[in-house]
C-alpha cells in the first residue's frame, strides 16, 4: 500500500510538472506572435533565452517518466499515464522550439513596417492554437476524451487560415517583387503556428490514449 501511495504521488508531481511546463509554452506561443505583430526584438529575445528554461523542464519531467517506468514497471492504465506523459512532454518543447523559430523570424524582420497584407491572420491563427494547447492540457487533467476530440477539430480552422496566408502570399510576392523578404519569412511564421497547432492535436490524441487505450489519428 505503501509503494502504491508513492507510485501515485509520482504520477500527480508528473502532471502537475506538465502543467508548469505547458503555462510556459502557452506563454511562448502568445509572446511571440504578440513580439512579431509589434515588432518587438526584446521580447523576442527573452523568448529565446526562456527556451532553455522549457529545455531544462521539460529533460527534468522526462527523466521522472523514464525512472517510473524504469523502477515501478507499471503495467496496463499506469504505464499508459507514464508513456502520454512523455508523448505530452515531446509535444510541449516541440511547441517551445517553433515559438523560438518565431521570435527568430521576428528579428529578421526588424525594421521593415509590415506591408505584406496576410500578416493580419497571423494573430487570429495564434489565438486559435493557444486555445487548442489550453484545451489539450485541460483534457489531460481531466481525462476528458469529448475534450480533446473537439480540441483536435480546431486543427481543421487552423489549417483553413494557414492555406489562406500560403495562397495569398504568393500572390503578393507575385504581385509586389520588392515585398518577397517579408513575405517569405510570413510564410515561415504561419507554417510554424500550423506547426503547433499539429503538436496540439498530438496532445488530443495522447489523451484518448490515456483514458481509452486506443490509438487515433486526428491530426
């Protein structure tokens, strides 16, 4: 009863760690659209130097997974807790990585007034897929599958803004030469938020994993 007691204890330090990582990860995401619209180099920086923090976290979690698995060898729904959480752990730095690439893009930028007019769906696409990772994590703690299937539908709204961007900068690359630095880089920006929104949906699935034991493609 006693092993059990610290082998549950284990498991809710191990969600409440992917929790403290994905508030991170939120934050990324929200920070480093808000750096891109307002062209902002310092907080595109810190983006960038909070990525460590997110490394560091999420290698800390991961290794907690990997011990449990190692010494408790838990067997059915416990080793189904211990591998989602490593599923959920990949997705989040993932996310991490892709916000750097945003804050990167950001600075490249610097400088040059937006002319390029797709930029303005950057930001509705970003509110969407905070709302997805918000969702995702919410459905892990509460192992709610109805959650985390509607969540993953979202990816459908994302990809529907993501392929309005795409056609629409080419054509202004078509149309404006002078405007192909910026647009490129736009288009960086927005395959990188399609990106996140994909790790969300990964998320999604990892919970229906978790809770049913089945494997889903919704992605």
């Amino acid at each position: 009863m006693i092993a059990r007691s610290n082998f549950d204890r284990t498991l809710k330090e191990i969600q409440q760690d992917i929790l403290r990582l994905g508030s991170l990860v939120e934050q990324a995401v929200y920070d480093s659209v808000q750096a891109l619209v307002k062209q902002d180099i310092a907080l595109a920086a810190q983006i960038i130097m909070g990525d460590e923090m997110i490394d560091e976290l999420y290698l800390e979690i991961e290794d907690k997974c990997v011990k449990v698995i190692a010494t408790q060898h838990p067997m059915a729904r416990d080793l189904r807790i211990a591998v989602t959480g490593i599923k959920i752990l990949l997705s989040l730095e993932r996310m991490g990585d892709h916000c750097v690439d945003i804050a990167r893009a950001t600075m490249c930028l610097s400088g040059h007034p937006f002319t390029v007019r797709p930029v303005q769906y950057i930001p509705e696409m970003a509110d969407i897929v905070q709302q997805m990772v918000k969702d995702g994590l919410d459905a892990y703690v509460k192992r709610d599958v109805h959650k985390a299937i509607d969540m993953c539908a979202m990816d459908d709204e994302v990809d529907f803004i993501f392929n309005r961007i795409f056609r629409e900068i080419i054509s202004c690359m078509k149309e404006e030469p002078g405007n192909v630095y910026q647009s490129a880089y736009l288009l960086y920006v927005s395959r990188y938020i399609e990106r996140i929104a994909d790790h969300a949906t990964n998320i999604g699935e990892a919970v229906i994993y978790l809770v049913t034991g089945e494997r889903r493609e919704l992605n």
